[in-house]
C-alpha cells in the first residue's frame, strides 16, 4: 500500500513540473507573438502620420421631415391635389426644397457642405 502511494507521489511530483514547464513555454510563445504584432503595428502606424494630421471624423446630420405632403399642403396649396396622383413627387420635391434652402443658408455662412439625399 505504502509503495502505491509513494509511486503515484513520484508520478504526481514528476508530471507537475512538466505541466508547468509546459505551461511556461506557451505563455512565452503567445507573448513573442503579441510582441510581434505590436511591432508590426507599430510599423504601419507611425507617429509621425498621426502628429502631422489630425483626425477629423466624419459625421452626418440626418433630417426627417416627419408630414412632407402636410408641409406642401402648406406651402403650395396646388399640391393637395397632386399629392393624391404622386405622393412620392411631392415628397421627393419637398426634400429637395429643403436640402436646397439648407445648403444656400451654409452657404451664406461660408459653411463648406455637401447636401444629398438618400432614399432609406
């Protein structure tokens, strides 16, 4: 009995370290690789790219124009009745209006902006 214990002892006390030195050697892989990625980043960005030009992000105003055919109704009261044999004109044309008196507005404030309009 003494000696099935004392066997399994060695095996348990010799497996350990192989474990660990197992262990070790994969934590030791894995950081030269993330070392190596980090080098190659740092090779594709550099700092001196980054310095010289700033980030600027881009972003967008959207604007939903919640009644179109109401707001041509009433600005144009022609359009009550067009708005009932193509609704999908008068929309699309109150849309443009609208781009157009924001871009002359940005414009008159010296604003640089492109004004489009997509169809979602």
């Amino acid at each position: 009995m003494n000696s099935i214990l004392l066997i399994s002892a060695i095996i348990v006390l010799t497996l350990l370290p192989c474990y660990l030195l197992r262990q070790v050697k994969l934590t030791k892989q894995t950081l030269a690789q993330s070392e190596l990625a980090r080098s190659q980043l740092e090779k594709m960005i550099t700092f001196e790219e980054l310095n010289n030009a700033p980030y600027t992000p881009k972003m967008r105003v959207m604007i939903e124009i919640h009644d179109p055919l109401e707001l041509a109704k009433r600005e144009q009261p022609l359009t009550k009745y067009l708005s009932q044999l193509a609704p999908e004109l008068i929309i699309k044309k109150v849309y443009e209006q609208v781009a157009a008196e924001i871009e002359e507005g940005l414009k008159e404030k010296q604003v640089n902006a492109a004004i489009t309009i997509d169809k979602y």
